[in-house]
C-alpha cells in the first residue's frame, strides 16, 4: 500500500489563526505559568485532516473507507525508520484491524498531532516530584502552538498512549454502532482482523463505520490488555512503495508550469552576498532567470541539470569575515580544556580531593566535525498563488517550516500549507528549513512553482555540523572499582545555534550545561566521587542536531576511559563495569546480555579484538561488543558487532532490530572515517569521496538483542548510535594494545 498521498491529490486543510512566535516564546517563561495559562487557552480546535468521499473519519487517528482501509494519521515525519508503521501497528492493535487493510497517511497541523514526547527529555533532569507537573505544562504549550517536530527518539516514547488511546475509542465506537443494528450492548461485542463481533454475528469495519455518531466516542477508553499485534514483526508500510518507486520524496514532486533551481551559497557563517556576475549563466540554454538571495544567488532553468551549470558559472562575491573557519577550530577544544572557566555541571562527593593524591591516569580524547550526509540532499518545492503559499518538503516539523515560510513571506501562517514528504535520510538535518526559504523566494521571485535540489557540493558545505570536541578525562581505581572521576569535555553550544535559526526569539546567548555535554553527566556507575564539566567553545559554524546530538560525542570518551581505568585495574572490562551496576539492574541486565551473546573480551588470535561499551540514551539502554581486526598497514575492519537493547515495550522488533543496525552503520562510518575540515571559511570536502560513508562491503555483520522489558517505550532510532565508536576503540586496543583516541580511527 501506498504510504503517502501524491502531491497532487493533498487536501487543502482547513485554516484558522495561530498566536504569534512572540506569544508562544514569551509563554515559555516558566513552567507554573505554562500550567496556570493554559487553562485559559481555547482548547477546541476543528479537525483538518481530511477526509474522501468513500471515507469515514472515526476520530482524529482512524478513518475508513468503503472498501475496508483503515487509514491511520501519522504525526511524525517517516525519514526511513519506520515510525509511520510502528505507530500504526500501535492503533491496529487497539483498534482489532487486519493488517493488511491498513495504509497510512501524514498528519496535517494540528495540536493533537503535536509531539508531547519532547517534555520527555526536557524536564529529564527534573526532580521526580516536578517531572509530572513540568511536562503537563510544557506539553500544553506543545499542545497549543501545533509543535508538530520529529526527533529526539520521540516519535514512539511520545505517541504510544495517545494513538492507543485513539485506536481503543475507536474500536468502542464501531462496537457501539454494531451494537445498535443487533440491539444489544456494545460492551459486550470486540473486534477481530477488521469485523466487529458479537458471540457468532460478525460485520466489516467498512459496514458499519458509516453508523457512527459523535455520541459513540467514549470519555475514558478501554486498552487491550494484550493484542496479537504488539511485540510482533509485521511487514513495514513504506517499504512497497520504496521499492516499486511509488513512494513520493521531496525530489518527486511535479507541478504544473514547474521549474527548476540551483542555489550556491557562500562561505560557512552566511556571508551578504555582495555582488554576482551572471551574464555568462543567462546565456546558457534552458535558463530562466537568476535570482539573488541575502546569502546566496540561485538559478532557475527548465531542468535541474540546466540550473546547476548555470549557478556554477556564476562568480558570486559575498562579504568578508573577520575570523572565517579555518584549520584552528579543530584545536579550539583542545585550547578550551585548558580554560579556567568551565562550568561543573555535575558534582558528587569530592574528586578533586580524591585525585590529588596517588595514582591518576589520565587521558584526552577529541572528536571532529562532521556533517549529516543524508542520501536526499536538502530539496523543497513550491508554489505561490492568490497570496496562499503551498510547500512540498522533507521536513522534520510542520510547525517550524510553516513559521519559516511565514516570516520569509511576509503572509499569515494560516496562509501556508507544508506537505510532508517522505525523507531520504536526515539524521537531524531536516528540522532545518534553510533550503525551504530559499525555495520560497525564488519562487516568488520567478513567479512560477520552483523545485530547489542542493547539489552534493551545497550540502555538505552548508551542513548544520555536529561540532568537534575534546575531553580530558581523569580518573582512580582501587579495589577493581573507579574510586573518582573527572572530566572536561570542550564542545561550543549545539542548541543555542539551533534555536538561533529556528525560534530566534527564545534563543539566548552560547552557554556552558549539562545539555550541552548530554550523555557524559548520566552516568549509570557506582562511584563515590564524580565531577563534569563543560568548557564552552566559540565557532563560527552554524551547528546541527546529528544522530544522538551530544551522546555521540560524549560516549566515546566516558566508555573509552572506562575500559582505560578497567586494564588500569587489571580487570575484565566487562566485569569491570558490572561491579559498578549493582544499583542498575536494567543497564546490568543489558551488559550481560550481550557479553552472553558475544565471545570473550579481549584478544584470542593474532591482531584480531573485542571491545565492549554501554550507554543509555533517550529513554533506551544499549551494550555492544565489537570484534575487530587489525593487520599492519592497512587500515582497520570490524568484522562483527553484537548489540544489546533494552528500549522498553517494543512494538515491532523487526523495526527495531533495523534501527539498532542503522544506527551501529552510522555511526561507525563517522567512526572509521568521516571529518569535515575547513579553510579560508569553507568546508574542504565535496562529496562522498571526500566524506565517505559506510559501504556495504566494509560493514560488519551485526546481531541485535532485545532485552524483554516491561518498562515505558524508548527510543529506537538513536541509542544505538554512540556505543560503536567507543565499543570499536577498546577492540582495537584489546588487538593491538594502541589506544585510539580520536575519531577518525582511519585518517
């Protein structure tokens, strides 16, 4: 079944008028304001999501055809990981459908698709007694600006009790309506693989869907207590469509009357665009016209191809900068470790008096830039017409891109329509709608519809980049256990860069946090001395939320330097670490879980190692070991990794086991050998050749263990990300008795 609705037959969701971005920032001030105003907030809201004339919507997650579809409402943008079916499966399974009628489509704007799973991480540092409180209030904001934003690990962990709410009412409606037609109780009657059931009286869901009436919504739905669906692998939706080339990404989009552009940018930093000479570019074939942005210049021609050699035969001049990014921000953290003014950001016991004195090992690490490097490079299509303005894009968040396009445009966001795509990869890349104003004003500029495609070039140079970062790690062992710890992690202010561009208003001035080294603060050991802090690094590199945010970096050193205090020790670095779990039996239960799985710690052959990592994240816990092998002069080659997850109640493990691979691929190409470089202001590498992924034939076999677990969802798209660097490092150690401290480990 098809995921997504063409373009071309996207409703036109009904338009009312939202606060303005001030309001909401300025809303954001505290949470016991958050609570008291919004219950004085208007909370009716029409439903927009629409409906064709054989459809029946039943609430705001399921509607039903004629033909038996059950069509489900996704929230969340489908870049790959399988969210659309996960979240599907999770009403199907409430409501009692047959998986095979069941196809989905994206959620339009509106506050009950608005994700409250982001107060998750939030308020995660909150005492337990205000978590409760914090995220009610924040949730109703959320709620009531249309913050429709995937990421974070959120889409599951946010929507779970919400869509099974959904998909449970649901079911009560269609029983009630059933119920009617055989006069009796609809309390008595289920629902099974698509038919409502009463003792031997059976009838379809498209039969009687048509019958409800608003008064069958029940106020307080009844959940399953087990369904046959949860916890099951069924076939992914999306993946028909991928195959057969039916499914619509960014780049398929066709309008009538469409062109086509091309946009280069200047250095890194958003220079002014100061001047471009163009005339050579308006003599080639198939250009149209030639548009100037504040920070770009950009051709529009009647193909792509027309429009990209056209912008290359441009010669744009953009305005100087006094400190352009150059080969010193690869020792910037290095300089900050040395800073007096780092801030502590956790403090327990007194490390700095338990390692005064005796033997201290200490070690520095760094990792570098890198970019997001997602297959579908940043694209958007748009069409103005009447003062109402029509997007088409990859994007993370409805919310953000309609603010964007709002501002760009000068129109009201009621006038704005974003229709979601499916995504190419994103890795975080597309919360960021950089390439969705660009397409904006050159359409408007041209006066027809407008499809910008970045070129591989374009989207590696002005990538939103996990930044570089170096950490000085100090530590004590006695008694096979770390009697103290200390570290320094340097890393500039990832979420101030991103909220700068996204929500300017809210966004205040780089600062040091616990945020901001997130993953080296929570730490799960028993220790009785701990100390982090963060030093603050400046850039002038607008920075990005990549794949796990700050626990991509931050796992590589604590997990490194953890099996670095184990041979300190002279322990097993896997018992090390148990020894010190005894108050987590859940990251216990993970560790051991894949220590079974793999073979010893250590080395048995020649240049051949294991190494092993534990780290949790969003909501999850993940243990890997690495076998790698190591043969002089060439370069490193990790042959198998053995993964461990403990993510709470899963709801497809199929999916989730594509997830944990996904996320190990990813990571461990930046691993082995991705880094961007930069010189006169510009990033140095091109394209792929220049940052190489992961191929095929250089991955390593995986297999994935689901730790049964009774506790609340968690991520899946993310955790299993920052083990591999750190489970890779401690492998090659254990083969070649070199530790790596560096990522790339292959220069």
């Amino acid at each position: 079944m098809t995921a997504v609705a063409p373009p071309s037959v996207s409703p036109e969701p009904k338009r009312r008028s939202r606060p303005s971005r001030r309001a909401f920032l300025i809303g954001t001030g505290a949470v016991a304001g958050l609570a008291v105003g919004y219950a004085m907030w208007p909370r009716s809201h029409p439903l927009n999501w629409a409906a064709a004339p054989d459809e029946t919507i039943v609430n705001g997650f399921v509607k039903i055809g004629t033909d038996g579809r059950v069509v489900i409402a996704i929230p969340q943008a489908e870049m790959g990981q399988g969210v659309g079916s996960a979240l599907a499966q999770i009403v199907a399974a409430e409501l009692g459908a047959d998986w095979n009628t069941v196809s989905i489509e994206p959620a339009p704007l509106n506050p009950i698709y608005a994700n409250r799973g982001m107060t998750l991480d939030m308020t995660a540092a909150m005492p337990p007694s205000l978590q409760g409180f914090a995220r009610w209030g924040t949730g109703g904001v959320i709620d009531h600006f249309d913050m429709q934003l995937t990421g974070g690990s959120t889409s599951v962990r946010g929507f779970a009790a919400p869509m099974r709410a959904a998909g449970a009412a649901a079911r009560e409606m269609l029983c009630r309506a059933a119920a009617r037609d055989w006069g009796v109780d609809g309390r008595e009657c289920d629902t099974d693989n698509g038919f409502v059931v009463y003792k031997a009286q059976r009838v379809r869901f498209a039969d009687v869907a048509g019958k409800v009436v608003p008064g069958d919504a029940p106020s307080s739905p009844v959940l399953r207590t087990k369904s046959p669906l949860l916890g099951t692998a069924v076939a992914r939706l999306d993946i028909p469509g991928k195959t057969d080339g039916s499914a619509h990404f960014g780049a398929d989009v066709r309008l009538p009357g469409m062109v086509f552009a091309a946009v280069r940018a200047g250095p890194v930093g958003e220079p002014a665009l100061v001047s471009a000479n163009h005339a050579a570019a308006r003599a080639m074939p198939g250009v149209i016209d030639i548009v100037h942005g504040p920070t770009w210049v950009a051709a529009v021609a009647t193909t792509w191809w027309a429009a990209s050699k056209a912008v290359a035969a441009i010669v744009p001049v953009f305005a100087a900068q006094d400190h352009p990014a150059g080969p010193w921000l690869a020792d910037a953290p290095h300089a900050a470790l040395t800073a007096t003014d780092a801030k502590a950001v956790r403090t327990d016991g007194d490390a700095t008096a338990a390692l005064s004195s005796g033997a201290v090992i200490t070690a520095d690490y760094s990792v570098p830039y890198i970019a997001h490097a997602a297959l579908e490079p940043m694209n958007a299509t748009v069409r103005i017409d009447n003062g109402k303005v029509e997007v088409w894009a990859p994007t993370q968040s409805l919310t953000l891109a309609t603010w964007a396009v709002a501002k760009a445009t000068g129109v009201a966001e009621s006038d704005v329509t974003v229709h979601p795509t499916l995504i190419g990869g994103s890795f975080g890349r597309k919360i960021e709608n950089d390439a969705v104003v660009q397409a904006v004003l050159i359409a408007k500029a041209v006066k027809r519809p407008v499809q910008l495609v970045w070129s591989r070039a374009e989207d590696l140079a002005h990538d939103k980049f996990r930044p570089g970062a170096a950490a000085r790690m100090r530590g004590s062992v006695a008694n096979g256990r770390i009697v103290a710890w200390d570290s320094r992690i340097a890393v500039p202010d990832v979420a101030s860069s991103v909220t700068s561009r996204n929500l300017p208003a809210m966004a205040g001035a780089p600062k040091a946090s616990a945020d901001g080294v997130d993953g080296a603060t929570q730490l799960p050991y028993d220790m009785a001395h701990i100390r982090v802090e963060h030093a603050l690094v400046a850039t002038p590199v607008p920075l990005g939320f990549w794949r796990s945010v700050g626990h991509s970096f931050s796992a590589f050193f604590v997990e490194s330097f953890v099996d670095e205090l184990a041979h300190a020790a002279g322990a097993d670095p896997g018992a090390f670490r148990l020894a010190m779990l005894t108050k987590e039996p859940r990251h216990a239960a993970v560790l051991r879980a894949v220590l079974k799985a793999a073979p010893p710690l250590g080395s048995d052959s020649p240049g051949i190692g294991r190494g092993v990592a534990l780290h949790a994240s969003f909501g999850s816990i993940v243990a890997q070991v690495a076998e790698v092998e190591c043969v002089v002069g060439e370069p490193p080659r990790v042959r198998h990794v053995w993964a461990a997850i403990d993510c709470g109640q899963v709801v497809n493990p199929d999916g989730l086991r594509a997830q944990v691979e996904g996320a190990i691929a990813y990571g461990l190409g930046a691993a082995l050998k991705q880094r961007i470089t930069f010189a006169d202001g510009r990033v140095e590498q091109t394209n792929f050749d220049g940052f190489p992924s992961l191929m095929l034939a250089d991955a390593p076999s995986i297999d994935t263990i689901i730790v049964a677990s009774d506790a609340v969802h968690g991520g899946g798209g993310e955790p299993g990300t920052p083990p591999i660097a750190p489970a890779v490092a401690n492998a090659i150690f254990a083969a070649t008795g070199t530790r790596m401290r560096s990522l790339p480990f292959i220069a």
